[in-house]
C-alpha cells in the first residue's frame, strides 16, 4: 500500500524535473510578427503601429490589463515586400 504514493510522487517529481529541464535546454525565442508592405506603404503601417502601441492593452473580455502584462505579447513589425 505505501508503495503507489510513493511510486506516484517519484513520477510526478520526474515529469516536473523533464519540463523544467526543457525549459532551460530550449530558451523561450520573442516572437515577431512581421507585417509585409509595398515600399510606399511603410510610413503608414509603421503610423498606424505605433498608434496601436498607445492603446491600453485588453483582455478578450474587454476588461484593461496592467502594462506588464505587454511582456508576454509578441512584436509586431512592418517590413517592406521585397520582389522576387
């Protein structure tokens, strides 16, 4: 009888040191999102980007999020669509 509690806290102990040990094997990269413009839209995109950066940050219920939550969110940027 004593053996499953134990059998199950040397598992669960295990899982947590495989995920723990991925997480510092495989750092988390910041995402980029990156807008595709024509050259002649770039000025705009980048204007109406960083109009979007002064808006308060929302949950999907609508309720404001304090600016620290900003860290989790990826980057978004405007390139210009190069030709090929």
């Amino acid at each position: 009888m004593t053996k499953l509690p134990a059998l199950a806290i040397a598992l669960a102990a295990t899982a947590t040191a495989a995920f723990a040990a991925t997480e510092i094997i495989v750092p988390e990269q910041p995402e980029v999102i990156e807008i595709e413009v024509a050259p002649q839209d770039l000025a705009r995109c980048q204007e109406t980007l960083a109009q979007v950066a002064a808006m308060p940050i929302v949950s999907d219920s609508g309720y404001e999020l304090p600016a620290s939550a900003a860290s989790g969110l990826p980057t978004v940027a405007c390139v210009v669509k190069l030709d090929a």
